[in-house]
C-alpha cells in the first residue's frame, strides 16, 4: 500500500485521510477509523448505473457532511448543501453504502451519477444500506472492485534524441510552430502505472519534454492530443505531430506531458475512445510519473498545472484540469486550462450532429464506430455487434478499431454514411438515449460540469464540420462556463484550429503563468 501524505489508496480509489486499509472480501476496512465501503461490483453495479466505470470511490473526510447516492434530483437540490463545498459533479456519483463510526463522517464521490448532500448520519442509520446486495440491482457481475495501484509509478524510460535550441527551432518550424528563440530540450517516453476504465491496475505511456534549464522547479503543461486510431501514431510513438506541439511549450521553458492514453502507446488493451473519466486519470497519472523523473534529476514539478488539450484531447484536457480541481491528484492543482474544439456535449451535440449532417458523414461514420465500439467494453451497449451495426459492417467493425489498422483501412471498411452504418434502433437510441447509452454519453459531458475557480478559454470555429461548435457553446452555457471565455477562430476547419489556438494559448500562458 502507498502513503501519499494522508491520501490512500481503496479498492481502485483513494481514501483521503490518515491511516491504513486492507482489502477484506471485497471491501476496504479503515484500521485507524474503521468504517466500510461497500463491494462496489461490476463497473460500480447499482440500480440506477449498472455500467458505470472510473478508478473506484472516494472518500473523503468532509466535516460532518455525508454525500450519499441520489436519484433524479439535481446537484444540490438536497438538504444542507454547504455554501463553501465545492461539490462533484452531478454526473460522478452513483449509489454508494456506507457506515460511519461514532463521530467520523465521509463522502464518497464514484464518477457516474448525481449527488445529494446530507448531514451527520449515525451508523444506525447506514446498517441496512450496507446490506444491500450488489445482485439486488439486476445486473451480472462481470467487473469486480481491484487491488490498490500505485498510480503514477514509473516502470520504464526511454530517452529520445535530445535537441539544441537551434536545433528545437528548426523542429518546430518544420511542423509550423514558430517559436523565436526556441530552447534546447530532452524528451522521454515513460511507461507508468495507472487504472483502466473499470478501476484495474494498468500501464500506460506517455510523452514527458523537459526544456533545457537550470530551474530547479519546472512548471508544467499537460497537453491532450486529438483522435487517433492506431496504437503506434499516439505520441511516444509515430505521432510526430502530437510530439511537436508538446515541444512547443517545453521549448518555451515548461515541462510539457502528453499522454498517450490507456490502449495507446504501448498501454495494453483497447483504447476507450473519448471516455472522459480515463482520459483524466492516465493523464493525472502522468503528471506523478513527470514528477517522479524529475525527482531523479533533483528537481520538483509547480503545484499548479496549465492544462490544454485539442479534440479528444479537448475533453481529455478538461477531465484533467476537473479533477485538478477537486484535489484528486496528489500534490497538484489547477492554475489555468484552454481546450480546443472538444467534443464537450456527446448527448446534446455530437451526437445528433453526426446523424443529422452536421458533422461530415464520412468521418461521423469513423467517430460513431470508433465511440461505439469502444463504450460497449464499458457499459455494454449490446450483446450483439448486430444490434448496433447493419450487416456487413456489424461483422468487422470490432476487429476494424484494434488499435492496429489506419484511419485509410477503417474508412474502407466502413459506408459512406451513419445512416448505412446503424440499424434504426441504434440510430433512435443515439437521438434519445436512455439506459447504458445514456450513462456513456453524461458520465463524459460532465466535463463541463463543475466550477474551475481559474482561467478558462474554449476555442472552437463556426465552420468545425467534425466537432460542431455548439459544444463549446453548450459547454459555455453550464457551470463551467462562469469562468471561462469562448474564443471564435473564423473560418478554420477542424484541423486548422488547433494550429491557430495553440500559438495563442501559449501566449496567454506565458503572460498569465511564465514558465519559471
């Protein structure tokens, strides 16, 4: 088990406060303040979500207040909501059993639901919650809680050929991002330890740039790359592009990471595509593993990270700077996040806008076939590739997004057009999703759903044809929205946003945040 200064790790969680815990038969007992977290099951199986996947419960001391599972309400609609709590968001908490001890009282916090608060509650008042049985929700228990990891731990390093400043400044005009007086830099691909989508000890990897300085304290960027299909073009790999624009911000004094993310790189198993609460964890996980090598260098990492991120890595940018922000990854904060062109609304925009034409229908027949094939190995979407995918595409599009074929493959495997793509069914149930469908689109567009207390820009243009505008738009309009600033980028096209922003973004962050 590993100390991280009162935090804890629980059943693929972490348990914020002193002492030690055990695994017991499924369930973390507390040896200094003993208290129980119930068997969390399959993908964190209750009534209301029987899919749910993220890296387990947290509990957390919170001052006499007890967050428990609440049903449709809305955030905060319960009773004795504190004024000064910085509550999760409504979508990253499920039903959860809990017993406390004569005066300690905890809140846990499993991504995937909505959340009431309550007072002090007695133990008396628990007992029969925690004998509610898992099976009583009626769903096969396929995914069982795991063991402790520990998160962030580097398992290798491989060093990539450094660059000179001279040397950085040719790289990055070749790919078109001119920085004057470009440092020298020294980059890494790290293989760490973090959790898969249903809370089990992984690997994944991830690109670490360190810019040639005598600081001994470095501020890091967490830069998120786009859609990707193929294993090897993640950015520790053949993608080259990803690698550059990491380099852009080390070679303006930052420590750049750039995650790979889980099933990419050389992370085993599939990638799951767009799925915000593992996108923040590899990501968040790569931060500790940064912060490890440079320890090995006698040097420390800021506190306080600027998040940024392009298209997926849009979404994946915001999961990181959200949980950041709710203190969950340890020794590090939030100072400030610019997200580009993410696809922040699956439920309210993306997905309506792939079926309706808003999106290109070519590459809304590779997104929805990408996202759909990948949230079924979390919250089974069907049981059969047939429900979901008219014939003959139903018998290859698994086997399509193994992480071995390019983007040129798929889309020869693949119709022209979504309509082609799903059966009638599917393509109702994307419209009106309900169900398992509907937890995997809000279990990711609780992106927005929380309130940054930082900077925040979105950048995004009119005319995106693959990720339409309206999802900043729609992001602008929720919680999130209080603190940031929408950034129109005219006529650019999908691509070319984020060969716009970036500049800017690193602009704002040296103006707002120097690098040392």
């Amino acid at each position: 088990m590993r100390e991280e200064k009162g935090r804890r790790s629980v059943v693929a969680g972490r348990l914020r406060r002193g002492g030690s815990d055990q695994v017991v038969g499924g369930m973390t007992q507390c040896e200094q303040a003993p208290h129980h977290i119930s068997p969390l099951g399959r993908r964190y199986d209750f009534c209301i979500h029987d899919d749910v996947i993220a890296p387990g419960a947290e509990v957390v001391s919170r001052r006499g207040q007890f967050a428990e599972y609440a049903g449709p309400e809305e955030p905060g609609s319960g009773p004795d909501v504190p004024d000064d709590d910085r509550r999760p968001s409504r979508h990253r908490l499920i039903r959860s059993c809990i017993a406390s001890v004569a005066s300690t009282s905890l809140s846990i916090y499993p991504p995937g639901g909505k959340t009431v608060y309550a007072g002090r509650v007695l133990l008396t008042l628990l007992a029969a919650v925690l004998m509610v049985p898992v099976a009583a929700c009626g769903s096969p228990d396929h995914r069982q809680a795991t063991a402790p990891v520990d998160r962030g731990e580097i398992v290798s390093v491989t060093p990539m050929p450094a660059m000179n400043g001279p040397e950085t400044s040719a790289y990055l005009d070749k790919w078109k991002y001119p920085l004057p007086q470009a440092g020298g830099v020294r980059r890494y691909s790290v293989e760490y330890r973090t959790v898969a989508a249903d809370g089990a000890p992984t690997t994944a990897s991830g690109l670490v740039v360190v810019p040639d300085s005598e600081n001994p304290r470095l501020r890091a960027v967490s830069y998120a790359h786009g859609t990707i299909v193929r294993r090897d073009e993640a950015p520790t790999a053949a993608g080259e592009t990803d690698r550059a624009r990491a380099t852009l911000f080390a070679a303006a004094g930052y420590l750049a990471v750039a995650p790979d993310y889980l099933g990419l790189g050389t992370g085993p198993g599939p990638h799951p595509y767009a799925h915000a609460p593992s996108e923040g964890t590899a990501s968040a996980d790569l931060l500790l593993a940064a912060r490890e090598l440079l320890a090995r260098q006698d040097r420390d990492l800021h506190p306080e990270v600027l998040v940024t991120g392009f298209s997926q890595g849009g979404q994946a940018a915001l999961a990181l700077a959200r949980d950041l922000r709710e203190g969950e990854v340890d020794g590090f904060g939030l100072r400030a996040v610019a997200a580009v062109s993410g696809p922040y609304a699956v439920q309210e925009v993306q997905a309506p806008a792939a079926l309706d034409g808003r999106v290109d229908p070519r590459q809304a027949v590779v997104y929805l076939a990408y996202w759909i094939t990948a949230m079924n190995r979390i919250y089974h979407l069907y049981d059969q590739s047939t429900e979901a995918f008219r014939q003959p595409y139903a018998q290859r599009v698994e086997e399509l997004f193994d992480g071995r074929h390019d983007l040129l493959r798929i889309s020869a495997g693949l119709p022209r057009t979504p309509q082609e793509l799903l059966t009638p069914e599917f393509r109702a149930l994307a419209l009106d999703p309900t169900g398992a469908a509907l937890r995997a689109m809000t279990d990711s567009d609780a992106v927005c759903d929380w309130r940054s207390g930082v900077p925040v820009r979105l950048y995004a243009a009119p005319g995106d044809r693959s990720v339409p505008f309206e999802n900043s738009q729609r992001c602008m309009k929720s919680e999130l929205g209080a603190d940031a600033e929408l950034i129109e980028l005219g006529d650019s096209d999908h691509g070319g946003t984020v060969r716009v922003a970036l500049p800017q973004i690193l602009e704002w962050f040296r103006n707002t945040t120097p690098p040392a």
